[in-house]
C-alpha cells in the first residue's frame, strides 16, 4: 500500500506562532513547504527540520518575484494540500504621519500576497477537489488599534478575502477559514514591560496570554477531516479578551 503524502504550504514559518505551526505539522507525519525572504531564516529553518522539507526564498513584497516563486512551488509540489499564510509585518504611526510605503508594504505583505498565494496554489487543490486553507489574522481585525491602521486594514481585509474565496470554491470540498490569536507568548510579548503587560491581561478575562500552541492546534484542527463542514469562518483564540 502506498504511503499518502501530505504536503502543507507554510509562510511566516520562522516567528514563535509559525515554528509552533511547523512543529504540529511535522508531528502529524506533514511535510513542509516553507518560505523566507531571509537567507539566514531559511538557513536557520532548514537546521531546525532538516532535508525531507522544503525551502524557498520568496519576498512577499516584491510582487514580480512573489508570482515567479509560486509558479514554481506549484509545478514541483502538485500535491500540497493545505496552505497557511501566517507571514505578516507591522510598521506603526498615527495615520497623520503614516508615509505611502508604510501603508503598501503592510498592505501587500500581509494581504496582497494571501490572494497571490491562494490564487496561485488553488488550482493544485481544485483538481484534486480537496484542499484546506487558513489565514492567520488578529484580534485587531475586529476591534481595531490605535497607531495601527495599516495592519488592522490587512488583516481586516483578510477575512473578508477568505470568506468570499470560501463562497467560491466550497462545493469543490475546499474549506478556508481565519484564525484570529489575540496576546500569545512570543519574542513580541517578551519585550512589553510589566506595566505593559499587567495592562494588557487586565484586559483579557482568562488573565493570561495564549501559547503558541494554542493557535497551531486550531489551525492543525482546521486542516484536518475533523473540520470538514467548517468553512468560511473567523476564529478568535484570544482568552476572552474579545467575544462576538
């Protein structure tokens, strides 16, 4: 009998949400599929999981390179059948001082390039009439943050992306969903000091912040058969801190 292989397509594979994504991938018998555009990060990930996965230099900004690197995963892996775009970036100010290319390059990092992504590695999943795909956005989509306009709108931006793409492809048993961490334990939490901190939980009735565990399971779960008649929705894992 022929061991099924199971690929998964992983951006932003490098921060403490994504390496714990990778981790429950790989603990799942997955192989991955990941990007960088930091030749050191890709280094640092391939000693981290080593020579049965794959690495590709992609810069999400850069949409021309974007395109030829995703033209190229899809014809070496037409067998991926999970995506997760986990990539993003933050650059703040109050929008009275935010330049042009602070709200672009945030704007096509963190939303641009999912559409680019899906778009270009949908048609693997619509021939096989299968596929998985999940968004990480953030609390903030729905609350909003001062400071953060840019970052808000793209991850916003997201989940109206993935729900009207899971309208389209939902009868081809492909099911897209968005996960929405609030606070989790990373290197970004690391640095808040205890005032920042002790503000933050105050705010979040479990009072305390998530692990990164706690999204890769959610996400790992809505890449499984478990989920299957779940689609086009946003999953907030945030402690409480927001509910609707």
């Amino acid at each position: 009998m022929n061991k099924i292989i199971k690929k998964v397509f992983i951006t932003g594979a490098s921060g403490g949400i994504g390496s714990a994504i990778c981790e429950k991938f790989i603990s799942n018998n997955y192989i991955l599929i990941l990007t960088s555009s930091s030749e050191n990060k890709l280094s640092n990930l391939k000693k981290n999981y080593g020579n049965n996965h794959f690495y590709y230099k992609v810069n999400l900004l850069d949409q021309i390179d974007l395109e030829n690197s995703l033209k190229t995963i899809s014809s070496e892996h037409t067998d991926i059948s999970v995506i997760v775009n986990n990539a993003g970036i933050t650059d703040d100010s109050l929008i009275m001082r935010m330049s042009s290319d602070q709200w672009n390059n945030v704007i096509e990092t963190n939303l641009s390039s999912n559409y680019r992504i899906i778009k270009s590695l949908l048609p693997i999943m619509l021939s096989k009439k299968y596929g998985k795909i999940i968004g990480v956005s953030s609390v903030v989509a729905s609350t909003g943050n001062p400071g953060q306009v840019n970052y808000v709108a793209s991850k916003s931006g997201m989940i109206g992306l993935y729900k009207s793409i899971a309208l389209e492809v939902s009868k081809r048993n492909i099911n897209v969903n968005v996960v929405s961490p609030g606070f989790i334990k990373t290197p970004m939490t690391d640095k808040l000091n205890e005032s920042q901190k002790e503000n933050i939980l105050s705010k979040i009735p479990m009072g305390k912040f998530g692990n990164p565990a706690d999204v890769a399971n959610l996400v790992y779960f809505l890449s499984s058969d478990e989920s299957d008649y779940i689609t086009g929705q946003n999953f907030n894992i945030n402690g409480g801190m927001l509910m609707v």
